[in-house]
C-alpha cells in the first residue's frame, strides 16, 4: 500500500499543478495592481468569493449543475449506443455504408447551434431539446471513429472468423467489436465533451435551466464574479467527467484502455 501512495505521488503531475498555481498568483497580481482594470475580468480571489456564493443557499449552483449534468449523461449516453450501432452497420455493409455515406457528411457537416432555436420550435424550452441536441452532436464522433475502427480490423481476424464459420453478427460481437474497442473508446470521449459543450451552449442561447442559463443570468446581472465562477466550473466538469470516463474503462474494460493508451503513444 506505501509504495503504491509512492508511485502515484510520484508520478502525479505536479509541474502541472506548478504552472496553474502560478498563473493564478500572476493573474491575482494584474488585477490587483490594475494593470488589468476591466470591472469583466475579476482576479481569483474575487471568483472564489462569487463561487462561495453560488453554493450557498442563495446562489443555485446545485440544481443548475445537476440539471445540466443529467442532460449531459442522458444525451451522452444516446449518442454512444445510436453512434456505435450506426457506425458497425455501416463498416459491416458496404450497401448501407454507399446509400449512407452522403447523408450523414451532410449530416453531421451542418452546425447545431443553428439547429437549437428549431428544436425550441418543436420540442420546447425543457430538457428534451437540450438532450436531443446533445445526443445529436455527440453521435457523429462517436459514429465516424467506431466504423473506422472497424473497417481498420485486421484482416487476419476476419480469416479466423471465416475459419469458425462464426455468422455475421457473431463476428461483430466476438472479433470486431474487441478489435474496435480502442477506437469506440476515443469516440465516447469525443462525444461526452462535444454534447457537454452543446448542452451548455444551449442552456446559454435558449433553454432556461442549467449552468449555461446561470452564466446568461450572472451577465445580465452584472456580476462577472460569479459568471467566470460558472465558466471555471464548467471547464472542471468537463475534466472531471473525462477523468472518470477513463477510469470506469480501466476498471471494466482493462483491454480496451491497454489498447487505446498504446495507440496513442
């Protein structure tokens, strides 16, 4: 167990942990010397007062963050299942992936946030446009990076394949879908942190509910303080689901991470 808290000691990032802390003294030392006099850019201190706030009973933080992260999961979660069925049907048919190809880079080539105030017009102010949304941006990563991966399987595993005479789904669900996994790994990242932005840039545009609402209404109200506390807080978040995305496939999936952290070496 010592030598385990050693290792992890020594091997956490602490130059990282250096360069942020010090461009945070830096950052407190120009607003307080005025060399930065912009009433919209409050140092540290006064963001950490503004988020004191905002944890309080008064300030909303709570809901607004459980809102937007129940948004975040349910769309997230539909863009993983929706993109990897989609993406293996295409990489397994060359028929489907032919009749499929140009609709989806006309698809995914379109922005969403022109698409928002459309799903306000049908699907109302509530969650169910912002989920949509986001499970909407968060596919398309998700979909290219899975039928990539599949069609990248070697071809050595489609032969032992053939040589167990194993039916088509079989050989998807026992020798592509392990050989993908590395890749469908790098779309479910993609995709948490494309319908992570899309939901909040949502909640800031339209939709009356979440974290990106709460940043429209600190600006309104003029209080930059706690508006850069609910910027910062998204940045955060944003870290802190990828960090526990990557841990839950370590844990669940040792293999598929193996894999994924050697090709990106």
């Amino acid at each position: 167990m010592a030598v385990r808290i050693r290792r992890s000691f020594a091997s956490f990032n602490w130059l990282g942990i250096g360069t942020l802390f010090g461009v945070l003294v830096v950052w407190q030392l120009l607003v307080s010397t005025k060399i930065i006099n912009y009433s919209a850019i409050p140092g540290p201190i006064g963001i950490w007062d503004g988020f004191k706030y905002l944890i309080g009973p008064q300030g909303g933080l709570l809901t607004a963050l459980g809102h937007t992260l129940y948004c975040v999961a349910i769309a997230w979660m539909l863009a993983v299942v929706v993109g990897a069925a989609v993406g293996l049907l295409i990489a397994a048919n060359a028929t489907v992936a032919s009749w499929a190809g140009s609709t989806i880079d006309l698809l995914r080539s379109l922005p969403v946030i022109a698409l928002i105030p459309v799903a306000v017009l049908i699907w109302g102010i509530g969650s169910k446009a912002e989920i949509i949304l986001g499970a909407y941006s968060g596919m398309w990563p998700m979909l290219l990076n899975t039928a990539g991966g599949a069609r990248s399987v070697p071809p050595r595993l489609r032969e032992v394949a053939r040589t167990l005479r194993l039916t088509r789904r079989e050989t998807i669900v026992k020798i592509v879908m392990p050989a993908t996994g590395a890749a469908m790994l790098v779309g479910a990242r993609l995709a948490l942190a494309t319908s992570l932005v899309i939901c909040v840039v949502a909640e800031i545009l339209e939709l009356q509910s979440g974290v990106g609402y709460a940043v429209s209404l600190e600006l309104s109200g003029d209080e930059p303080a706690r508006m850069w506390a609910y910027v910062i807080l998204i940045g955060c978040l944003a870290i802190l689901l990828n960090f526990v995305l990557v841990r839950l496939v370590r844990v669940l999936f040792p293999g598929v991470a193996a894999a994924s952290e050697r090709s990106q070496a």
